[in-house]
C-alpha cells in the first residue's frame, strides 16, 4: 500500500511541475489541457483502490451462494450441517494437539439437537479412535472433551 502513496505523491508533484511550467495567458488553451489531464490523472490514481475493492466485492459475491441440497433441504440445514462440520474438524484437531495423537487417526461426530435451528445444541461429542491412538488414554479423552464443550462425551475405538 506504501507503494501506492509513493506513486500518488510522485504523480501529484509531476502534475504540479506540469501546470507551474506552463505559461497562463487569457485564453489560453494548452494551460487549461494541461490542468484538466493533471487533475484528472491525480482523480483516476486516488479512485484506483476503489475499484479494485469493487471488483474484489463482486467477485466474492458471485461466489457466496447457499447450495439447495437435493430433497429440499433449506438453507438452515446447510448451515446447521456446515457449522457442525467446522466444529467437529477443531475438535479433532483440538484432541489430537493436546494428546499427541495422529490427526488422520481421530474423527469426532457431534450428535446435536436442532429441533430450533435458531438454538442449535451440541448434546453428545463422540471421539473415534483408530490406528495408534487406539492406545491412547479414553477415559482422559472423554473428561478433556466433557470438560471443554460441557455436554458428554465419548472416545471409542473405530473400524
């Protein structure tokens, strides 16, 4: 961004020199062109981010679009159902980091409780465990998650 300041002040010092060179005499039309390009390139320069934040705008709203899944699921169940995916993808990753345990080697799977999509609640978090972190600590697993989340939880052993 620094760049862009230092491109704007060299331009604006240019424009100055430009029009303090150029001899002002009544009716006088290359004076008047040489003001009306200095202060229209000084315009262009400072509306220049502004585009680009448009532009960037438009992008991201042609791409913000809550898929209809098939079967008529609404908008709140893709929420719901996205939402509980992003939990249960920390919650992995927030068991494996505290008990050493391989990422790929715990899934987490919420049971929630959403009868009010305006109040989702998470009622149970169950931890499954394969490969080598079937070795690891269960009972301390399931305390850490009850814990954490506060509902119940459970860590077993998986397929």
């Amino acid at each position: 961004m620094s760049g862009y300041f230092t491109v704007l002040l060299c331009a604006s010092v240019i424009s100055s020199f430009a029009v303090a060179l150029v001899p002002e005499t009544r009716g006088d039309s290359l004076s008047k062109q040489v003001r009306f390009v200095s202060s229209l390139m000084i315009a262009i320069l400072t509306l220049a981010p502004f585009a680009a934040v448009i532009k960037g705008a438009d992008s991201m709203i042609d791409n913000f679009v809550i898929p209809q899944a098939s079967g008529g699921t609404s908008g709140e169940d893709w929420v719901i159902t996205e939402s509980a995916e992003l939990i249960e993808e920390g919650i992995t990753k927030l068991v494996a980091d505290k008990f050493s345990l391989d990422i790929n080697e715990v899934k987490t799977t919420l049971t929630l409780d959403d009868s009010d999509p305006q109040a989702v609640v998470i009622k149970k978090i169950t931890i499954t465990l394969t490969g080598k972190a079937l070795w690891a600590p269960s009972d301390d697993i399931e305390k850490y998650v009850s814990d954490t989340f506060g509902c119940p939880a459970d860590a077993v052993g998986g397929r």
